[in-house]
C-alpha cells in the first residue's frame, strides 16, 4: 500500500483521524489499467460540508485500505492512497470492481469526530484487525481496562466471560463482531458482577 500527502495540515494529535473514528470525507477513485472504473463525491468543484460520505475507521467495517490510510489525516487534509487487491477488493473483486484491482483513492478529510468509547475499546482489542474479537481478546479487555463489573475470583471471572461470550456469539463463529460486543457489555453491566447465567432468546 501506498500513502502520499497531497496536502499537508498540521493539527494536534486529538483532533487528527484516529482508528475508531467516524470520519467525513470526499475521495476520488480510480482504479488502474480500467480508465473506464471512475467515483467521485465532489459534484462540479462543489467542497460543501454537506457532500462526501461519512464512514467509521473501523476494520470489518470500512475498506482496509481506508482504515490504514487514513488515521492522522488532520481536517482540510488531502492524500492518495493506493491500495492493492488486498488492502481493497480482493482477488475476486465484486460487481463493480474488476478480480485483482489496484484501487486509487484520493481523499480530502472533512471532518472527524471520536467514536463511542464502546467502539475505541474493541478497536483497541482487535490486533490482527478483522473485525472480530475472540474470548482471549474479551478476556484481555476485562483484565487491562477496569471497566468489566465482574467477580474477584478469576475463576469465576472466567466463567462468567465464558458464559457472556457464548451468549453474545449469536452465529456460534467462535468470535464477536462490534454490535455482539455491545451486547456482551449491555448484559454484563445489568448482572453486575454476579455469576448469574445469561437466559437464552426464545
């Protein structure tokens, strides 16, 4: 992958892209050896607040390539990126971009505004940036951030994230996207810490 600052602006480090933020954007597109392949949010030079897309730097959620490319970007900002199959749509590619493509964005950040703590913890969480966390990336959560309610014991702590994980897998797929990990932390909040089983869904 490929990140070249077209236009640099300095800014602090709090208010820069970060991973976990929700960021407002117009880009160019352009895929390379298809000269027909084209996108563009801007409409006849129009830079109004109010165009653009708005997406979450998120993995499982936006492009790879954009959740690589874009955190440190700082509002008024403007970069290429370019992305290799991997980083885009992959080897098979899909109905609009061809099996293999090299994707060209050019972005021009808008606006970004810090996600939701929920999102931040489980963006913290994700390592190998797929979107999904396991029972030891929850487990991690529980021992380093103090905001887990959950008992003293370790074993019962255990058990407990045990039972809370299996709940919130709805697709039994060993992992948690970002909306099962809400639920996880909505369920544990209401136990409070007791070892209490979660009752399943009719």
């Amino acid at each position: 992958m490929k990140i070249e600052t077209l236009k640099k602006i300095e800014c602090a480090d709090d208010k820069s892209a970060q991973l976990g933020s929700v960021v407002h954007f117009h880009y160019k597109l352009s895929v390379e050896g298809h000269p027909d392949i084209t996108e563009s949010t801007y409409e006849n030079g129009n830079n109004a607040k109010d165009k653009g897309v708005v997406h979450m730097l998120t993995k499982g959620v936006t492009l790879k390539g954009l959740v690589k490319g874009i955190p440190g970007m700082c509002v008024g900002e403007i970069r290429r990126l370019t992305l290799p199959p991997h980083m885009a749509f992959g080897s098979k590619g899909n109905d609009r971009f061809p099996p293999g493509a090299t994707v060209i964005y050019e972005i021009e950040l808008l606006d970004a505004k810090p996600a939701d703590e929920v999102l931040q913890r489980f963006t913290r969480a994700d390592l190998n940036e797929d979107g999904v966390l396991d029972l030891e990336a929850v487990m991690s959560i529980a021992m380093k951030d103090g905001k887990f309610s959950m008992p003293d014991d370790p074993a019962i702590m255990e058990g407990m994230l045990n039972e809370l994980f299996e709940f919130a897998d709805k697709n039994k797929d060993g992992g948690i996207s970002t909306d099962e990990f809400r639920t996880m932390l909505k369920l544990q909040n209401n136990l409070g810490g007791k070892r209490t089983k979660p009752k399943q869904e009719l």
